[in-house]
C-alpha cells in the first residue's frame, strides 16, 4: 500500500514495512541518510533525524 508522509520535504514509500516484512521472515535492506544530504534538506535548512 503506498504511503505518503506530508512534510518538507516530502516523503513516501510502497510496499510492506520493514517491521512486517521482517516478522515474515524476509530480509531487508535499510538505508538512511540525513536531510543534509536531499536538495530539498539543503534548500530549507533542515538536519538531522
């Protein structure tokens, strides 16, 4: 099920959460990176988690 969060910037994902698909047994891959690092972050100052 799609997923949008409505926030600058914005956010979405699809597809079954890390916590479910792992309580299926399945692997997952996570990757993260600070707003620092999304133009969108850059342009309105945001930082951090």
């Amino acid at each position: 099920m799609p997923r949008v969060t409505y926030s600058a910037p914005r956010t979405a994902s699809v597809g079954p959460s890390e916590t479910a698909t792992r309580a299926r047994g399945r692997g997952v891959d996570v990757n993260a990176i600070p707003l620092t690092g999304v133009a969108k972050g850059m342009v309105h100052g945001l930082g951090g988690w």
